[in-house]
C-alpha cells in the first residue's frame, strides 16, 4: 500500500470530523434528542393490530386525551408459528413525571382499539417504569463510561510512558470523545430514542476503538528506538503507514459482520438488533477514522508544542 502523508493533512481530517459533529449538533437544535422510557421514566404500552396503523395520527389521538408526551412506533415481526404471518404491533411510549394510572391505561387501549384496526385477543404489553429509576440507570450508564474513561487514562499512562503517557492518554480520551460525539449525530438524524442500548454500543465501541489507537501508539514507541535520525513527524506518519493495512483489514471484517447483522435483523424486523447494531456500524467506522487521523496526529501536535514551550523556557 501507498505511503500517505498524513500528518501532512491532519487539519483536513480535524474538519471533517468537527464538520460531521457540527451537523449532528444542527439535527440536535432541529428534532432534539428522545429519551427513551427506560431513562425518562414512563409507560410503553404495545398492541397488536391486524395491519400497519399512522403512528402519527395515534401520537395526536393519544397526546390529545391524555395531554402528555408521546411517541409512536409501528413495528413487525413473524409470527413464530407461521413464518408467512407477519405480526403487526404499535408501541406507544408515553413520556411523564408519574407512570400511567389504570384509568389513563384503560383510556389508551379504547381510544387505539376505536381508532384502528386492533387485533382481537392479540398481544398487548404494559411497562411503567419511574422517572426516579430512570434517571438513576442514566446515571449509571453515565458513570460506567466515565469509569472506563479513567481507567484507560491511566493504564495508557503507563503503559506508553516512554512516549510521553499523558499526552497519549488525553488524546486517546479525546478521539473516543469524537466516535461517541458521531455515534450521538445519528440519533436527532434519524430520531432515535436514547435507551439502554446506546451505553452498551458506546462502551463496546470505545473499547475496539481504543485497541487500534494503542496498536499505533506501540508502533510509535517502537520506531521511536529505531528510527532516531528521523523527525517526530516521520515516526509518526511512517507508524500509522505501518499499521494501516492491519486497521482496514481488521476493521473491514468486523464491520461487515455487524453490518450482516443489521440486514438480518431488518428483513426479520427485530428492532433491538437494528437498534443495537446500527450505533455500532457507524461507531465502528468513526473508531478506525479516530484511530488514524485523530489520536496519533493529536499527539504529536501535543508533543511539538510541549517542545517548543522546553526550548522557550530553555
């Protein structure tokens, strides 16, 4: 493979990445950011109906008689027993300070079954859950990524003191910084509630993403011994040369079967795995991105800049 230069352009690739960030802060200002029940707090009730209903006439019906936030999604899956049966089901998450009453339940189920076309004796869901408690697994979710954080700032301090541990910690942070960032872009895109699922893709992203980062690093570290006559700039650019064959061709392999994954859970309509998998494909991506063009041309501005400061005070 070609050697590129890119330390050369790492400012072009800082643009593209904050250019992207800028974009998901835009869909953020436009269309905000959903929280799932399982954070806001709230009820999801889901009925099964004979054919697809308009979820957004049954947003207006509902939030009208109730005068709470609600948010409805149409889904399908096949039906266990007959694989030609497609099961049709409307889930209805009602956003509030205090779960549904009986009544308010009640309400619902007759308004959706007056409305559309409700399937007799078919599959109906209740789940409340208390805005406490969801606050309380937010914070959860929050705090193991901020635990993870700290820990990798200071198992890479260690491991990497010989190039400066710190620095290279920082800006490893600051690239998973930037894949979560991209990951967070698509959910006001495409309007997608925030659940339990987003801290499980995020923690399993920041670990792949940091493993590339840390192959590079190492690379660094090594060509440093060997390569002494050469400026800082060429160490870095000839170690990510050195690795980048590895990086495409693990990560390639890895997206494929994640991508493979969400193909099959959306011709099979299983929403927890498109919901799981599709963070993953574009943090996976974002992973590499950071991993190349981010971390390591991070650190050696870092590095450059610590010595010219030396030579200042020198």
């Amino acid at each position: 493979m070609k050697n590129l230069n890119i330390v050369k352009h790492q400012n072009k690739y800082f643009v593209i990445s904050l250019i992207v960030i800028a974009i998901g802060i835009v869909f953020y200002f436009i269309n905000g950011v959903q929280l799932d029940i399982q954070f806001s707090g709230g009820t999801r009730i889901m009925i099964e109906t004979n054919s697809e209903v308009d979820a957004n006439l049954a947003n207006e019906i509902i939030e009208k008689a109730l005068g709470k936030s609600v948010t409805s999604q149409t889904q399908k899956t096949n039906n266990p027993s007959n694989e030609d049966e497609i099961i049709h089901m409307l889930r209805l998450d009602i956003a509030s300070d205090e779960t549904l009453t009986d009544q308010e339940r009640d309400l619902v189920i007759d308004i959706i079954t007056e409305n559309f076309d409700v399937t007799e004796g078919g599959n109906q869901e209740m789940v409340s859950v208390e805005p406490s408690i969801g606050r309380e697994t937010l914070l959860n979710g929050l705090k193991a990524i901020v635990i993870s954080s700290v820990l990798i700032i200071g198992y890479v301090t260690w491991r990497f003191s010989a190039i400066h541990g710190l620095s290279a910690a920082i800006t490893a942070i600051i690239a998973l910084v930037h894949d979560i960032l991209i990951v967070m872009a698509i959910y006001p895109i495409f309007r997608l509630p925030v659940g339990e699922v987003f801290i499980s893709a995020a923690l399993t992203i920041i670990g792949y993403s940091l493993n590339d980062t840390i192959v590079i690093y190492d690379r660094i570290r090594e060509n440093m011994k060997q390569m002494r006559k050469s400026t800082l700039d060429e160490v870095v650019n000839t170690s990510i040369n050195q690795t980048l064959t590895r990086t495409i061709n693990t990560s390639a392999t890895t997206i494929i079967a994640i991508a493979t994954l969400y193909i099959f859970a959306s011709l099979n309509n299983i929403d927890s795995l498109m919901d799981f998998s599709l963070p993953l494909i574009v943090g996976f991506i974002a992973g590499v991105y950071s991993s190349v063009f981010i971390a390591s041309p991070l650190w050696l501005s870092w590095r450059k800049r610590a010595a010219k400061k030396t030579l200042r005070n020198a």
